[in-house]
C-alpha cells in the first residue's frame, strides 16, 4: 500500500512539474529513462487535451484488476443517461453476482438493493458482487455486458484491451494497458463527471448503517486535489490505480500498474458493523518490556495475549529464541 501511495505521489510530483508543457502544442514525454518509477506500468496524461506527459511501458498488456470497474461504470453510466435504467432501480442479486470473491458487501441471492447504492459499493468499496448484479442488471447477463464492454473498447481506441469479466478478478485473456486505462478513465471523467460524487466519498454506509463502506483509494486522505478515481489489487495485477486529480485549473490522470506491496494489517473495505472489525484490526501490534526479567508482545494475530519469560541475562542481550511463551 506504501509503495502504491509513493507511486502516486511521484506521479503528481512530475506531472505537476511538467504542468506549464501540458498546455504546448507539442510536447516530448518523459519516460522511465527520464524519471523510473517502482512499477510494471505508468502513464500520466493531460485529462481535457489528452496530452501524455510521462510514460513507462505505456502499451504492456497486463491485468489492471479492479481498475476494469471503471468500464462497467462507464457503460452504466450511459444506461443512466438514456433513460434504460435509473439511479432509484433496485437491482436483484443473483446465484452468480453472490459467487463472486475478492472484495465484496456480502449481497445475498435473492436480495435488492438501490443502484444508487450498488454504485457506492463499486466506487468506494470496489465490491466485486455489486459490480456483477449491475452488469446482469444492465446488459441481462454477464457475458452479455462483457461484450458491450469489449466493443466500446474497440470504439474508444483501446487496441490492447479484451475484457473477461465486469469486476477484474484475475482471468485468463483479461488484459489492458495503461494508455487504455488512461483513455477510458478520461472517458468516464469527462463524459459522466457525476462518478466524481462517489468516488471522492470516504466513508458512507448501506443497509440502514449495517454496512460501513471506506474508501480503497487511500489518496483521498493525503492528496490535495484528489477527484477519483479507482484502485485495484490481484495476484496477477499487483497494486493498481487510476488517479484524477484537479489544481488551478490543471486536470491530470495517472495510472500506475503492477507496483509491489504487502498486503496491509487489515483489508477490509466493507463491514456488517465497525463493532465486528478483527482484533488484528483495531490493536495494532505492541511491544514493551513488563520488567528487567519478561518481555511481553502481542500479535497483531493473536486472539489472547502471551508473556514471553526470559533469563535476566537473556533479557539484557536481547536473545529472545531462548525465552518461553506462556499464556496469561
């Protein structure tokens, strides 16, 4: 997640350096021989004139994890516009959208929920359920709007983009690029502004306050003028994101694929209460010596605390493999 942030922060740092050429006529970009960044992929563009001020392996087919949302939003989006579906509808869960793993709010089969709220699930969440009972409820079924998303792919100009899935768990065959990222970001961004109002929301809540939703773009904490846009985390993908941001005037975006990260001490995105959050979630790990004789710890893990005994002379030279765990 730290190597994600920096990333990103970098990216600004550059493209904001670089702002006074984004309004040139002809701009040269700079590129990872110029400035590396610790990715597979990055591309930062200018998002009104689409100018490319930086990029590093821009074209590289790779998996974008849930960043693929930002089609599936794209294209219900439109629905909304044409009148096909409203903001008020309540979308039915299906056998299929409940199966999904990754990220998710728990939709049961059966169960109906707002595509206002379906819609704060995908954007601030990233539910993988919510974005798949969006799409059967927008295209009929799955592969149906799987095949809408490829053909306006195809129409934006994004070559090296095929679609597998509408919520961008790993698949065999689901690839982009970040210069495809970067187009149909700008798409959503310029076309259907409206997604700004729930990506750039932090926390909010479904189910009356039963479920807490928070923000997987971190960004939104410590970027100023942060406006979205969507983060996305696989095996296969590594730590993605497609970040919007707006300064006197100036629009960027910036993507940035397969960067490395651990995975932090807790992941979960949405929750059934704050109350049910994991110990490993609310206590972060401590450490301190209870006396001359016992040093004590707790696991971020751990569901009961334990004292480990040690010699003084073990204590003293630091030799903790020859001290004792004991259970309090």
């Amino acid at each position: 997640m730290m190597k994600k942030l920096l990333a990103g922060v970098l990216c600004w740092g550059l493209l904001f350096a670089a702002a006074p050429a984004a309004r040139a006529l002809t701009v040269e970009p700079a590129t990872d021989r110029t400035f590396d960044l610790p990715c597979q992929a990055a591309i930062l563009i200018d998002e009104d004139s689409g100018t490319v001020l930086y990029e590093k392996n821009a074209d590289e087919q790779r998996p974008v994890a849930s960043i693929t949302k930002v089609m599936t939003l794209l294209l219900t989006f439109e629905a909304m516009e044409e009148g096909r579906i409203r903001a008020d509808d309540l979308v039915p869960v299906s056998e299929h959208a409940y199966h999904m793993g990754g990220s998710q709010i728990w939709l049961e089969p059966g169960e109906q929920m707002t595509l206002d709220d379906m819609l704060k699930a995908i954007c601030i969440a990233s539910a993988n359920d919510a974005a798949v009972a969006v799409a059967e409820y927008v295209g009929g079924s799955e592969p149906v709007f799987v095949s809408m998303m490829n053909e306006t792919a195809a129409a934006l100009g994004m070559t090296n983009t095929h679609f597998e899935n509408a919520c961008g768990l790993d698949a065999e065959g689901h690839l982009s690029t970040a210069r495809d990222v970067a187009v149909m970001s700008r798409e959503v961004l310029l076309n259907h502004p409206q997604v700004k109002e729930y990506c750039t929301v932090w926390q909010d809540s479904l189910r009356g306050g039963e479920t807490q939703l928070v923000n997987t773009n971190k960004m939104l904490k410590s970027y100023t003028g942060i406006t979205g846009l969507k983060t996305g985390t696989t095996g296969k993908a590594g730590v993605c994101i497609s970040a919007s941001a707006e300064r006197d005037g100036l629009r960027l975006i910036a993507v940035v694929l397969g960067s490395a990260s651990g995975p932090p001490p807790c992941s979960i995105t949405a929750l059934p209460t704050m109350r049910t959050l994991p110990r490993r979630c609310r206590t972060p790990p401590r450490r301190r010596w209870r006396s001359k004789t016992a040093w004590r710890t707790r696991s971020v893990c751990a569901t009961r605390r334990r004292r480990r005994f040690c010699s003084p002379k073990a204590a003293r030279r630091g030799l903790r493999r020859s001290c004792t765990w004991r259970r309090n």
